[in-house]
C-alpha cells in the first residue's frame, strides 16, 4: 500500500521534481567537495596528487562514481521529461497565461540551456582528466598519477581556460536557481526560512563557481610559461 503510493507520487509532476532535486543535490554535495579538494593545488603539487592518489586507490570510489552516474541520469531523463510534459501542457490547460509563466519559462528554458552545456563539460572534462595522458610522479617513494602537470598543460590554452571560466559561470547560475528550487519543492520555501534559504543557495553557488574558477585562472596566469 504505502509502496505502491509512494510509486503514484513519483509519478506525478511533483514527485518528478522532487526525485528530479534529490539527484541534482547529490551533484552539488559533489561538486562542492571536488572544488575544496582541487584547492590543494595552491599548496604543491605533490600535496594535490597525494589527494587525488588517495581519492582513486580507495575502492569505495567505484560505488561513489555509480551514484554519480546513476544521478546524473536521473536528472537528465527527468528534465527532459518535465520539459516535454510542460510543453505539450501548454496552451490547453490554460485559457489564459497565468502572472509569472514567462518569468517561470525563462527561467526552466535557461536551465536547459544550462543544463546541456554543463553535461558537454561534464563529458568532455572526464575525458581531458579522468581519461587523459597519464603521467607518474613518485611522491615519497609512492608512485602515482602525476594530475597536477595535466592540469598545468590543459590550462595553458588560452580557449580551454576560456571554456572553463563560461561552464563555471553557467555552474554558479544552475546551481543557485536548482538548489533553490529543490528547496522549493521540498516545502521549505514558505515559511520564515525562505529569505535565508535563497541566500544560502546563492552564497553556495558563488563559492563553488569562485573556488573552481580561481584553479585555471591561478594556473594560466601564476604557473604558465607563455
Ligand atoms: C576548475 C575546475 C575543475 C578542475 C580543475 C577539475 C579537475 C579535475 C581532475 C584533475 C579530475 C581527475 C581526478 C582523478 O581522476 O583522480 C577531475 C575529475 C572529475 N571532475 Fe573535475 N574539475 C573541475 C570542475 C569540475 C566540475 C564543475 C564538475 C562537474 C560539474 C567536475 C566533475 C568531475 C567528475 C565527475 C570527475 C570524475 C571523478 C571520478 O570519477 O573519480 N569537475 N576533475
């Protein structure tokens, strides 16, 4: 009984939302962690790949990835299918455009639109990283992946800096309007709370878009040859 309930409610438009911001928040648990873990490059290089070494040789990181890969899906087949659904709603259910429907279009098209470039990001960033050159470094007789001389290299290309500051920006807005909205749908947003709610969303969007952009901006400007 409450299962099959529970079934109906993530059926519906509400319940889509709602799984829709849990699997975004998992990404923004992540992205948050990675942005203060990758800081270490302003300590040394060898303290930024000891970290990732640890991070890699650990096997519970075949479980964590999953759970990235199984949200990232989740979000992405729910977005589309939100979008899709809204769309075909349109025009039919309401005679009349309802105050704030613009404003409320603008906002999910952009998401959209973000959304997608950051999925290209996403993609084309493991491939550069995850997948990329693998060079060793041997740091107190440990041999390991040497990530920091990759990301010096990547980050000498003036295009591929230029790349990562327009994701980020794009990073810092998604992240501000979606953990606002996962607010929202969680319920949180009528009471007393919402005014400090909607400031920690956007004080933690600028904090992860800053912290990330700050790493191919120090990278180019302090560690570059050119
Ligand atoms: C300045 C920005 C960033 C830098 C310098 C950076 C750097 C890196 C590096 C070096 C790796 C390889 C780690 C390893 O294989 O041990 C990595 C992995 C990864 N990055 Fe980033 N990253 C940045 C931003 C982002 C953003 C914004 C996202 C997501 C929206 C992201 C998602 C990932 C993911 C999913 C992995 C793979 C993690 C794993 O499977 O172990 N990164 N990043």
């Amino acid at each position: 009984m409450a299962i099959s309930a529970s079934h109906g409610f993530f059926r519906s438009t509400v319940g889509k939302k709602y799984l829709m911001g849990l699997a975004g928040l998992i990404w923004a648990g992540f992205v948050l962690t990675h942005m203060a873990g990758n800081l270490l490059i302003f300590v040394s290089s060898d303290a930024y790949n000891m970290y990732s070494y640890a991070l890699t040789s650990n096997k519970l990181i075949y479980v964590a990835e999953a759970g990235l890969v199984a949200a990232l899906v989740l979000h992405v087949v729910l977005a589309i299918n939100l979008t899709l659904q809204n769309r075909s709603s349109k025009g039919t259910r309401y005679a009349v455009k309802a105050k704030g429907e613009k404003k409320a279009r603008f906002a999910s098209t952009t998401m959209g639109i973000q959304g997608s470039v950051i999925l290209a990001f996403v993609i084309y960033h493991l491939a550069t990283f995850k997948y990329g050159t693998y060079y060793e470094t041997n740091v107190n007789g440990v041999v390991m992946r040497d990530l920091f001389r990759l990301m010096v290299e990547v980050f000498q290309s003036p295009a591929y800096v230029v790349w990562y500051l327009v994701s980020l920006v794009l990073l810092g807005f998604h992240l501000s309007h979606g953990v606002g909205s996962v607010f929202q749908s969680f319920g949180w947003m009528n009471g007393r709370y919402q005014p400090m709610l909607r400031k920690l969303s956007v004080v933690y969007a600028i904090v992860v878009a800053a912290g990330f952009i700050a790493q191919p901006v120090y990278i180019y400007l302090v560690l570059g040859q050119g």
